[in-house]
C-alpha cells in the first residue's frame, strides 16, 4: 500500500505467493524440478481487477507495481523474492527426515537463513549496483532504468492477455482433479497430475525435461526388467546420485570461477 496499491491490491500479492508457491513446492517434491510462475502469476489480478490489457495511458502506478510483484515474483526460484524459501524450508525438513535431524533444530536454522540471507544480499546488490553500475547486471538494470521498468513489465502484462483467464484456470483444475482420481482409483492408468503439470508446461521443452526424464524412464525400465528391485536399489540409484552429484560440484566450481573471472578476468 506503501507503493500506491489499494488494499484489495497489495492483499493479492501474498495470497499469490502462497497458492503458486504452495504448488510449485510440492511440483518440486514429487518430481525433482519446479515449473515457473512468471507471467502466469498475474492471474488473480486479470480475473479480479484489470480484465483487459492497459496502456502506459490509462494504466496506474498499481498496474505496474502488482505485474512485476506477482508476475515476476511467482517466477523461478532464482527469480529472487521470498517464494525461493518454499522450496529451501520444505527441503531442509526432508533432509532432515533422512538425517534424522530434530524439527526444532531444522527450524532455528531456517530462521537464521531466513533473516541473515535477505540482509546480506540486499546490501549486496546495492553496493554492486553502486560500485560496478546498475546496467551491468540484469537485476540491476530492471531496477535503476525506468523505461526498462515499464517495457519489461508490459511485455509480462501483455503477454498474459491470451484469452479468459477463469476458463484457463477451470478447465486446468478440472483435468488435474480427473488425472488424481484417475491415478488412485486404478493401478493400471499410466497418467499423473504432476506429470501432465510438467509435461505440458513450456519450461519442458526450454529447458529440455523430456530427454533426461524419457531416458532415465528407459534406464529404470530396463533395470527391473532385467535385474528386478534389488539390481535397481544397489547399483541404478547409486549411479543416478553419483550423476547428480558430479553434476552440482560442477555447478559449484563453475559458479566460484564466474566469480574469481567477473573481478579478475583472466
């Protein structure tokens, strides 16, 4: 409300983040990835408050400020905000249930997480920004440049104007429902809500889910088939972690030489 939002307005943005936030976690529970928000997250604001698009004319500073709150708020979990904690809080207490850590000891370190990290990298961005300048980084152009300001948020805003929202919005409640009851009520239906969540999602195809998921679902086929659960459990799960693994310390050492090479390129 601080930012020209009416009630109604800014009360949209945490009842947002917590339904979208909610359900991409628990997307990321059951599959091992998360789908993205982005655009989409603008959904209540389209069925509730601004049905059609507005120009930079007609629009108010609201319109802006709700397309890039609950826009790109409800967007990765690299996308920044407070949603990322959904998936890091839900994910400390299953390792924790695999370690058997204690929930009380889970949560103070959460808590300190939760306080410390927002702090730490909000002077950070602004002392980058400051030192380095804004336009460097894209983060910072968003956020020092107000016609980048506007022309991104409306290409978000413009972009989710594709039709009528609540029949989008129905008609994907009814399928995932129909998928669920399908899926308990007989064993031998192939099809599950998560996976048509996934599967038809855009980020499938942008960032490749079909090739490891269709070639890991011909691995653990072939597996049983031949050496049933126990070969599957002693050696296929080993090498799927090793491969997982190998794959984040790369991340990891990769992620710490794009830092030593932005300051001291080499």
């Amino acid at each position: 409300m601080a930012l020209n939002c009416t009630f109604i307005e800014a009360l949209l943005i945490p009842v947002t983040g917590i339904l979208y936030y909610i359900a991409m976690a628990r997307i990321y529970a059951l599959a091992g990835l998360h789908t993205q928000g982005g655009r989409h997250g603008w959904t209540l604001y389209r069925m509730l408050l601004w049905p059609t698009s507005l120009n930079a004319e007609q629009a108010p500073v609201s319109y802006y400020i709700t397309g890039v709150m609950a826009g790109h708020g409800t967007n990765t979990p690299g996308g920044g905000f407070t949603g990322s904690a959904f998936y890091s809080s839900f994910a400390g207490y299953k390792m924790g249930s695999i370690t058997g850590a204690s929930n009380r000891k889970i949560l103070k370190a959460l808590l300190v997480g939760l306080i410390v990290t927002p702090l730490i990298s909000l002077i950070t961005m602004v002392w980058i920004n400051g030192t380095f300048g804004g336009t460097r980084f894209a983060v910072g152009t968003l956020l020092t440049s107000g016609a980048s300001f506007t022309n991104i948020v409306d290409s978000w805003l413009n972009a989710s104007y594709s039709g009528p929202v609540a029949w989008y919005v129905a008609l994907g409640m009814i399928i995932t429902i129909a998928l669920s009851l399908l899926h308990a009520r007989f064993l031998w239906f192939p099809l599950e809500p998560i996976g048509f969540l996934v599967g038809t999602s855009y980020l499938s195809v942008l960032w490749g889910y079909w090739l490891p998921f269709l070639v890991a679902w011909i691995l653990k086929t072939f597996t049983l088939r031949v050496g049933g659960s126990k070969l599957y459990e002693d050696t296929g799960l080993p090498i799927a972690v090793g491969v997982i693994a190998g794959c984040i310390i790369s991340i990891l050492f990769g992620s710490a030489i794009g830092v030593v090479y932005f300051f001291h390129p080499f």
